[in-house]
C-alpha cells in the first residue's frame, strides 16, 4: 500500500508541476507554447511530431486538470493535517 501512496503523491506533483509552467515565461522559452508551435512553411499543424504532442498534452492538462486539481490537492493537504 505504500508504494500505491507514493505512486499517486508523485502522479499528483507532476501533474500540478505541468498545470503551472508559464506559457509566456517558460514554454515560450523554449519553444513548447501553442502560440509559437510553427510547422514548416506551407505545411499545416502536423499533429504526428513528438513536439506536436507535447504541447497539446501540456495544453489539455492545463484546461482540463484545473478544477480536479484545486479539489484533489484540497484533499491531500486535509489527509497530510489530520492523518499526517
């Protein structure tokens, strides 16, 4: 049972970790925000590309994780007080 606590705790944190990165600050950085994502001239958005995935997959947490995520990490910061 300790090692599925663990499991869940470490799914949790890379899930807030990727719901928080900047799109301006960071992603845009280094070039995984939606807005600079740029296929090749004449080319249309090609949804097959590693770096294609990565940002939607990063643009679908963002949207669709964030009120889960404000009730899940509610939860855990209640069983972390009460149970320790």
């Amino acid at each position: 049972m300790l090692l599925f606590g663990n499991l869940i705790y470490v799914s949790i944190l890379l899930v807030n970790a990727i719901a928080i990165l900047s799109e301006d600050r960071f992603l845009a950085r280094i070039n995984l925000s939606s807005a600079s994502y740029d296929p090749a001239f004449g080319a249309g958005p090609d949804s097959t590309s590693a770096k294609a995935k990565v940002i939607n997959l990063i643009a679908s947490v963002r949207t669709l994780m964030r009120i889960p995520l404000i009730a899940i990490n509610t939860l855990i910061i209640i069983y972390e007080l009460v149970l320790g």
